[in-house]
C-alpha cells in the first residue's frame, strides 16, 4: 500500500503521510479516475476503514485529497458518525493535519498563499475554492484534455462527465448557465466543474 501511496505524493510529504497512516485497521487504495470525486473515505462492515485515492490526480492534489480523507478518518473515529461529513469537527481535524505540509518543501510557492486561504475554512471539495482549483490544474499531466467552464467562451458545446452534452450560454453571480442539448433544460455550473470540449 505503502509504495503505491509514495509514488503519488510529493517527496518531502512523504514521513508525515506514513506517519498519518499508521493505523491497522486503516487501508488506502489508489483507483481509476471516477468523475464525480477525488477520493472517498468508509467505514467497512468488518469494523476495518478504507480511503480510495483516484489515480489520475497530480501529486499535489492527491496529497490534499488524501489528507481530507484521512480527516474524516480522524473525526469519525473522535466524535463517531452523527455529526456532519462536512461540519465544524471536519474542518478543524482537516485544518490540524494539512498545516505541517502547507510549506515550500512540500508546495510551489506559488500554491502556499491559495492553500493558507483555503484552509481559513476548508470546504467539502477544493474543486469548489476556483482559485485554488485552477492554481492546481496547472501540474495535471499535459495530456490531459480537461478544461473548466469558466475557461471557455459563451457558445461552447461541451460534455460533462461523459455523459450529456451542454452549451454554455450566460452566467449568474457565481456559476455558469448552461443548456443541454437534447432536452433544453438550463442546468448552473460551478465555474471550475471540468468538461470536454466537443470539436
């Protein structure tokens, strides 16, 4: 497990990551890209804990995700499963346990001031914070043909997750209104909610 973890994450975040993961009954498996999360973390029926980690996330994002796993490793087992995935125990774990990697050894300069904002008050997915989200796209793998909505101009037809396909066509406050094709429907995108441009 150990090797495959290492391979994923940048090199000096590699002792504290072992370090948070010394735990028996705790496994953590790297999976093919699934389209609607970066990682997910449960409880099995054995009583064992299990974090999954996609495969197609650059090393800084896997970091992070995993690192946001592990906290809801960390709250569940201190404050058990009747508080919120998301809520104030979450954050504050969360917070505790990324603050030793939130330096230049382990991060681009250019990336500590958006994740020092970011974690003021972490959110359920970074994908949400666009900033931080975008700052982080720029390390995917070149051959990667994702873009974000924000990106494209008004017009653009696009498929999102694989599935339908949608034209961009005008934005409220903070997200994008989009129609989909086939049925008409407008539909609001989050401004960094990735798609694949149709040619």
């Amino acid at each position: 497990m150990q090797n495959t973890i290492i391979s994923h994450i940048p090199k000096q975040a590699i002792p504290k990551v072992l370090e948070l993961l010394e735990h028996d009954n705790l496994t953590v498996l790297v999976k093919n890209e699934r389209k609607t999360r970066h990682g997910d973390y449960r409880k099995l029926p054995n009583g064992k804990h299990q974090i999954t980690i996609n495969n197609n996330l650059n090393k800084y994002r896997f970091l992070i995700t995993l690192v946001h796993e592990v906290a809801h490793f960390e709250t569940y087992k201190n404050y058990g499963r009747l508080i919120k995935p998301h809520g104030l125990e979450w954050k504050r774990t969360f917070q505790h346990l990324m603050l030793p990697f939130i330096n230049p050894e382990v991060f681009p300069l250019n990336l500590l001031p958006l994740l020092a904002r970011h974690f003021k008050n972490p959110k359920a997915s970074s994908d949400t914070d666009s900033d931080l989200a975008y700052a982080l796209k720029q390390f995917d793998d070149s051959s990667s043909n994702k873009t974000y909505v924000f990106e494209v101009p008004f017009g653009t037809v696009f498929k999102f997750r694989d599935k339908k396909t949608f034209k961009k066509v005008s934005k409220r406050v903070k997200r994008f209104e989009c129609v989909e094709i086939s049925t008409g429907k407008v539909y609001l995108f989050s401004p960094n909610a990735e798609i694949d441009i149709i040619e």
